[in-house]
C-alpha cells in the first residue's frame, strides 16, 4: 500500500475513533476536533482530507479547509 493510501486510512481510522455517529449512521466530527487530534501524527492534515473526498471517504462543505476559520465545519466519513 501506498503511503498516500496510508494515511488516507489512517485519517478515516481517527474520525471513526473521535467522531460521534449520526442519525443517518455516518460518523462526523468538526475540523477543529480533527486537526487537534490529528496535527500531532501529521502537519498535512488538509491535504490528506482533500484525498479523502477525491476518493469519496469523506465529506465537508468547501474547497479547502483552514485552521481557525474553518473549526467548525463538520467532516463526515462516507465508508
């Protein structure tokens, strides 16, 4: 597997882990909550979300997603 690939899990692993599941099933957490828990493993946080959604893993409202700005966007995993 690919490191990029990697990571890609290992980030769905941590919203599984931190997250709070929804009435429609799906496991959510906010960007704040995220980039708190995950800038400890990896600065590329942003980067390996957008891979996510590229891949259809996640989703979040937006393009592009901004620490303190963007805290409280919720990030929801799709798998």
């Amino acid at each position: 597997m690919q490191n990029s690939e990697k990571e890609v899990e290992e980030l769905c692993l941590i919203i599984r882990s931190t997250g709070q599941k929804g009435e429609d099933g799906h496991v959510s957490v906010t960007f704040g909550q995220l980039f708190e828990t995950y800038v400890t493993i990896s600065n590329k946080v942003v980067g390996i979300l957008l891979r996510a959604r590229k891949h259809g893993l996640v989703r979040f409202e937006g393009e592009m997603l901004w620490q303190g700005k963007d805290d409280d966007v919720v990030i929801t995993l799709l798998e």
